[in-house]
C-alpha cells in the first residue's frame, strides 16, 4: 500500500533503530512511553492526519481567512480540526498533564508533527504559535499568570501568538517603539503597532494571548531596554473569567504568497489609551525571554519544512510509480511500450535526492528532539550542558539549512510533475508556495547563518560545536569497519575535518578586520556545515541497516535497508565532494562581497 505524507516505515526507523528511543521509558519520567505506547501514538497522530487534516490542505487554501468589519476569519474547515486537535490533547504534547500536556518525549511528539505539518501546516501553526506562548507563561510567568492563562492556552481554549515585528523594525528588534508605562495598580499600558502576526487574530478561540516585546519608559535603548508583557486580547478577570475587551485591535491581514490558510495580522495595540497588560518576567530581560519561544519557534519552522518536502516526496514517489510516460531508454523497436517515468534516469536521480534530503532532515530534528528529551531525564548538569550545546549549535541548522533543502525537494516535487506540478490541479505547487515562509519568518536564514557564525560556534568557548564534531567522528570510527561503508565512512571524515579547519578560520576571521569578510561567508558556511551534518546522519542510518543486513532482516524489510544504504552512498559520494569544493572556497577569503561598490551593483 503507498505510503501519503509521511512513510512510517522511515519514523519507525528513526526513532526504534537509530535513536532507539523506548531505551528513554527506562527512565520514570517516560516510563509509560514504551514501544507500544509511542506506535499507538503515532498511528493516532497519522489517522487524524490522513483523515481529517489532508482533506481540508486544497480547500483552506483556496477559501483563505477573510477579515470582515474588524473580525479575523479563518477556513471553515479548520473548527472542526481544532476540535479534533484539542479533544486529542495535541497542542502540549510534551508538557506537564498538569496543565492541559501529556508529558510525552520531544523526539516522539517531533514525529506526530511531521504528520500534522505534511497534512496542513497552515493549520498547524496555530496550535505551534499558541504552545509557544504558553512556554513563556509556563517558564516566566508568577504563579498567578499560570493559574488563570496556562491550562486554558494548552488546552487550546484560548490561543497564542508572538508579537515582535513592528513596521520600522523588523529584524532589527531593538529599534522598536512600543511602548509601555506603569499604572498604580501594577499593570501596564501598552501602545504601539505590530506587523506579520501569524494567527494574530482568529474566530477559532474565544481568547488570544498576546506575548508583547515593549520598552518601558525610561529604559536604556537597543535590545537591553525591552520587557516582556502578557496582554490578552480580552481581559481576562483573577478567576479567569473573561472581561472587557483590551483595545487590541486587528486592522488588517496580509494577502500572501502561500499559508493562505494562516491569517497573517497587523495589530494596533492602546489605540484609544486602554491596552493594559502584566509584566512577564523581568524588567528589561524580555528578549532574553522571547528566545525561550523563538529557539523552540526556530525548530518547529524546520519541522514544517520538513513537512511540506515528506508530503512533496511521497507525491512525487507515487506519481513516477504510476505515470507511464516515454520508452525506456534502452529499448529498441518502435513499438516498445511506455514505461513509468521512475524508470527514466532523471526522475530517479531527483527521486533520490528527494529521498535523501527528507531522510536526512528527518534524523537531525528528531536528534535535536532527542537530545531534549536527554536533559530532560539526566541527573548529571555536567551532560545535561553538553547536550544543551548541541541542541544550540543544531538550532540553526534545523532552521535554516532545514527549511533550504527542503524548499529545494519541494521545487523538484513540481519539477517532477512537469507541466502538471505547475497547476492547481495537484498539491506540489502549494506545498512549493507554503513551504517558503519558513526561509523567512524566526528569523530569516540570513540571521541563521550569522547565529552560527556569530554565537554558536564560540559557544562555551567552542567546547559545543567541537562536541558536535566529536560526535560525527564517532559515527565514522564506528562505521569505517562496516563491510559496504567504508569509503563513505573515510569521505565523511575527509569533510569533517574540513568543516573543523572552515569553522576556526571564519570564528578567527570574525574577530578581526576582516569581520565583514567572515559574516558574507556566513551563510555558505552554514550550508557547508549542514550537508557535512546531513550526512553523518545518512551514515550513521546506513551503518544501522547494515547491520540489521547483516543480522539476518526480514525479507520485508531488505528492500527499505537497502536504501537506508544507497541514500548515504548517493549524497557522500554525489554530493559530499561539491561541500567539500565550498569549503576550500571559503577558505581562500574571497572579499568581492564587500569591496564592490554599491554604484557597481548597476541600476542607475
């Protein structure tokens, strides 16, 4: 039976043989997360997905959200969704049950949102954005903003967003100008304007709360003078029963390229003086605050990435499987028959690196979910930092080197099409379109790669991205006497100890007068460092199906191990060597990014 959005087998895989992830139910935390438990899981996650989600993917995007005399509507189709996603308690999956959460691993929850973003992302991003906003209450807020706000905000009766973007300040978030000053009963009033608020308003909840970053009056200039406030669009009572509106008003939302599906909000807030909100954290860390959503925003952008290019792949699989089109080229006669375009050299070029971008993405967000899931169970603060540093040098890769490959399988699951990718006709276009915003909104990919460059690799004294080299090289050590691996073992390590030489000349470059010469190698850098990670990941699959060959596998499962093993040959024997020719690029200091003048771009 083919597979749609998501093949299992390959979830399985990841999660049971490379990650072997029952192992963390040993632990009490996780003890009720045993194998049958996650597969359970899982096949409930991929049901909804399948049944309920996908159906609704063409018709939201082609009804949109509408906004009518001041009120946000979203696609019909998606009440009955979030109905269905907060009866299943998927919104805080891996949070206290305390508060509305099942207290699952983040590495089993990273799987059930693969199948929620494949089906509709732009759904999806509602329950992302409004968990998010309850992280921050959860994490910074008094006992009395978690009393009234947080169970409500996971259970999904009301929802959540994030409010950052203002018009003069986008990246830049430090030049904003809302603001807020203090009243005597110990709120605050806040007023300014904010812009690209995904789910900023919605017919969906009774309630939204707002996270707003705001200067309090007084407060030094630049990111070091911004607090954090909670302001419900409705004000919400100390019994948390609902009040009077807020004076947050929604004055429009954008018409967009894709995630049609998503109203994306400009919000006016204390237009008339009575926008009152409470202080989350403290005064002035606010940005030190709001990186607590955005890390965890920055992965989630990944893992919808990943979802539109593993709804592209299996697409893409099926089509070339069931599409005859053109003789095989080695046919003779002209009455050779038609052949599935799989069979064409092309296409299965493409297929292949389709089949290895998905896989490969997959495995590091669900490592990166995994090494969550390790802090969270260790007793050791020495293992638990260590995991914390790969998790942040991951980050931006998971983002950004993400969200790129992906994009690219998503243009070659159109490509695949031909003339039929380019119609509304079949999902590929959409997926191409909505996978798009996730190159540019947490961040830009831009800012990515400055991230990398500028804080992650001198994390910790450049102890965490050194670990992360580290383990890499383990992989290799343990897969070079792997009958079949041995020269992509000795390739890999090849690249590793490139990327290791890269990474010391840039972190060295940026710290001297060539600084502007380093950050416009930012990005290739992270580009380089994601493929020599994406390619440990495809290593260390292989080396697990070798074995599993070599154990004796079900003749059911040869064919899937096998081509655990031609993914990673393909991309290190393929691919690898074009990483490598960047690298040495890198490595000459090429300074034409910044020495052409700006009269030398042209146009004038």
């Amino acid at each position: 039976m083919a597979q749609v959005l998501v093949d299992r087998r390959d979830v399985d895989f990841v999660l049971h043989e490379q990650l072997k992830i029952e192992k963390i139910s040993e632990h009490e935390k996780f003890a009720e997360f045993t194998r049958k438990t996650v597969d359970l899981i899982l096949s409930e996650a991929r049901n909804l997905a399948i049944k309920e989600m996908l159906p609704t993917l063409k018709l939201s995007d082609e009804q949109g959200c509408t906004f009518e005399k001041g009120q946000v509507k979203v696609p019909d189709s998606f009440h009955k969704l979030y109905h269905l996603f907060r009866e299943g308690e998927w919104i805080a999956m891996c949070d206290t049950p305390e508060f509305g959460g099942q207290g699952m691993p983040t590495t089993v929850a990273m799987a059930a949102m693969n199948y929620f973003n494949a089906a509709n992302f732009p759904f999806t991003l509602n329950a992302i954005l409004t968990h998010g906003a309850g992280k921050l209450v959860e994490k910074f807020g008094t006992d009395a903003q978690k009393k009234v706000f947080l169970k409500k905000m996971y259970t999904g009766q009301w929802g959540g967003t994030m409010l950052l973007t203002e018009p003069e300040a986008g990246s830049d978030v430090g030049a904003l100008t809302t603001t807020a000053v203090k009243n005597d009963d110990g709120t605050y009033s806040i007023s300014g304007n904010k812009i690209f608020i995904s789910s900023g308003d919605s017919d969906l909840v009774e309630n939204t709360i707002h996270p707003v970053l705001a200067r309090i009056e007084g407060a030094p200039a630049g990111t070091s003078g911004i607090s954090l406030f909670l302001v419900p669009k409705i004000r919400v009572n100390d019994d948390g029963s609902l009040g009077a509106a807020n004076d947050v008003v929604c004055t429009g939302i954008e018409e967009k390229m894709g995630l049609h599906g998503s109203a994306t909000c400009s919000l006016t807030l204390g237009g008339k003086g009575q926008c009152r909100g409470t202080l989350l954290g403290e005064v002035n860390k606010g940005m030190r605050a709001m990186f607590v959503m955005m890390n965890d925003a920055r992965l989630n952008v990944g893992a919808q990435a990943m979802g539109c290019a593993s709804a592209s792949f299996m697409n893409a699989l099926n089509y070339a499987r069931e599409r005859v089109q053109g003789r095989n080229l080695q046919a003779t006669g002209k009455d050779a028959p038609g052949v599935p375009i799989i069979q064409h050299p092309d296409v299965r070029r493409m297929l292949l690196t389709m089949k290895a971008y998905t896989e490969g993405i997959r495995s590091i967000l669900y490592y990166t979910g995994y090494c969550e899931d390790m802090i969270r169970i260790s007793a050791d603060a020495g293992e638990k930092a260590r995991y914390q540093g790969l998790i942040d040098v991951l980050i931006p890769i998971a983002k950004g080197y993400a969200s790129d490959r992906a994009f690219d399988v998503c243009n070659m699951g159109v490509q695949l099409y031909g003339g039929y990718g380019y119609t509304k006709e079949y999902p590929q276009e959409q997926l191409l379109r909505d996978c798009k915003i996730t190159h540019i909104y947490e961040g830009t990919n831009g800012i990515q790669a400055m991230d990398l460059l500028g804080r992650k690799l001198g994390l910790n004294g450049g102890q965490a991205f050194k670990d992360l080299l580290d383990e890499m090289t383990r992989c290799v050590s343990g897969t070079q006497a792997t009958g079949g691996l041995e020269g992509a073992a000795s390739s890999l390590a090849h690249a590793i100890g490139i990327l290791s030489e890269v990474a010391q000349h840039l972190e060295a470059a940026s710290r001297s007068a060539k600084m502007m010469d380093a950050f416009a190698a930012a990005y290739p850098f992270m580009d380089v460092t994601g493929d020599t990670i994406l390619a440990w990941m495809l290593l260390w699959r292989a080396s697990v199906a070798a074995r599993k060959l070599e154990d004796g596998a079900k003749k059911s499962d040869v064919p899937f191990y096998e081509g655990q093993i031609k993914s990673a040959r393909f991309f290190i024997n393929a691919m690898l060597p074009v990483t490598v020719g960047k690298m040495s690029a890198i490595l000459t200091d090429e300074g034409t990014v910044m020495d052409i003048s700006d009269e030398a771009f042209g146009g004038k």
